[in-house]
C-alpha cells in the first residue's frame, strides 16, 4: 500500500473528527434528581448528536455530579436547568481529598468527570 499524501492527510481529518465528537468540555443539561445532604445530582445532558451512521445518539444520564450553588440557600429540584462542565482530567482524587492530586487516573474530558452550575436561565 502506497502512503500518499492524500491518504496522510484523509486519515488526520478523520481523528480530528473523532477527537473531537468524543471531547467533552460544556453542556447544558437537566436535573433528573438531586441530594441536598451529598450536593450530588442526576443529570441528563440535553445535547444529542448525529452518528455516522446517521442515528441519533443520546449522552446517558450522569450519576453523583457536584452540583455547585450560586448561594447558601439555594435548592435544586427536578427539572431545574443546569449547565455541565467537564473536567480536562479526572477529578475523583480532588473530590476526595479536596486538595490538589495527580489525577488517579489517564482520563480526559470523561461525562463521568462533569459538574453542574444550576440556577435560573433566562430564555
């Protein structure tokens, strides 16, 4: 097999396109449950994207995301919107300790690693 430049360069755009359909960085999303004691939250992320297949594609819902709170007294409740960030790196040393770690694990802009800010947006 003859390596041209052309295939060079096909075969980059193709991982660049799978790089970034698989790199997660902000979503909106919705609270499906919330626990005020652990500050930890059920979240459906509320972006869904197209396969190559064409079939559409649903993130799943997220479990035990910290929910962050614009003030003390705030509540969270089903249905509330929310945004979902996502870590550059594994965040389950930090929420651990609380302190900064080097990261347990290889993991990059995982959903596992979100959090969520909730709060009113306005529409």
């Amino acid at each position: 097999m003859e390596i041209t430049e052309s295939f060079l360069l096909e075969s980059l755009d193709a991982l660049k396109r799978e790089i970034m359909e698989n790199l997660h960085t902000a979503m909106p999303g919705t609270v499906v449950s919330y626990d005020a004691a652990s500050g930890l939250a059920r979240v459906q992320p509320g972006l869904r994207r197209r396969a190559a297949d064409g079939s559409i594609l649903t993130a799943p819902e997220l479990a035990d995301v910290p929910v962050f709170l614009p003030a003390a007294g705030f509540s969270v409740s089903p249905g509330d919107p929310c945004i979902l960030l996502v870590m550059d790196f594994c965040m389950d040393g930090w929420l651990e300790t609380g302190q900064p770690v080097i990261p347990p694990s290889p993991r990059a802009h995982d959903l596992s690693d979100a959090v969520a800010l909730a709060g009113s947006l306005r529409r």
